[in-house]
C-alpha cells in the first residue's frame, strides 16, 4: 500500500434498505480488482464462498455456517477508465429463497383463484 491513505467514499443508492446497495469508487483498475479476490477466495482460511463470473462477484456465507435463508453479496465491477473503476454492491437473498417466495404466492394466488370459482 502507497504512504497516501487509501479513502473509501460509499454512495448510498436508496434511502429503502429492503435490499442494501451501495457504490464504492476505486482507484485500481478492473484486472487488479479482480486478482485480489481470486487471491482472497484460494486461501485455505477463508471465512466465506466465493464466484467470479465475468466482473460480477458473488460472495456468500461459508458452507458449515450456511442456512437456506443465509444472504449473499452481489458485487459488480465496472471499469469506468483504464485506471479506476466502480463497485457495485448488493445485499440479498439467495435466487432460491426469491424462488420459493414466489413459489407460495403463486400456490396462494392459484388456491384463491379455485375458491372463487366455486
């Protein structure tokens, strides 16, 4: 790390924190953003699971701690020029607690259908 202290300027998205987002603007371009969290993930202590697809980061909880209804970190990296770039973070479930979630409401919706049929 350089003599100069790094500051880290967070940009709240929304008041509403149903699903908490956020944006961090970096002085590290994309590559090297990227490289430091494939270092973080391959080490043999890592506290969580990590998966890097095409400048999207998806960090969860570690598996012996995970339960089903356990959130995860949405990351984006978006590389604004060739030395800096923006994360992009959101807080949320997992695609199948959306699922399930969906899943009731339409079994709910289907059954009030049928009763008011009758």
């Amino acid at each position: 790390m350089s003599d100069k202290l790094k500051v880290l300027i967070e940009k709240q998205n929304s008041a509403v924190f149903f699903r908490p987002r956020f944006t961090i603007d970096l002085e590290d371009n994309f590559t090297q953003i990227i490289k430091k969290f494939e270092k973080e993930f391959e080490k043999e202590h890592c506290l969580y699971f990590g998966n890097i697809v095409d400048g999207h980061i998806f960090i969860s909880v570690a598996k012996r701690d995970e339960h089903f209804w356990s959130p995860q970190l949405h990351l984006e990296i978006v590389e604004e020029t060739i030395k800096t770039s923006t994360l992009k973070g959101l807080f949320g479930p997992k695609p199948q607690v959306w699922m399930l979630f969906i899943f009731i409401h339409f079994v709910i919706g289907v059954s009030f259908l049928g009763f008011g049929a009758l």
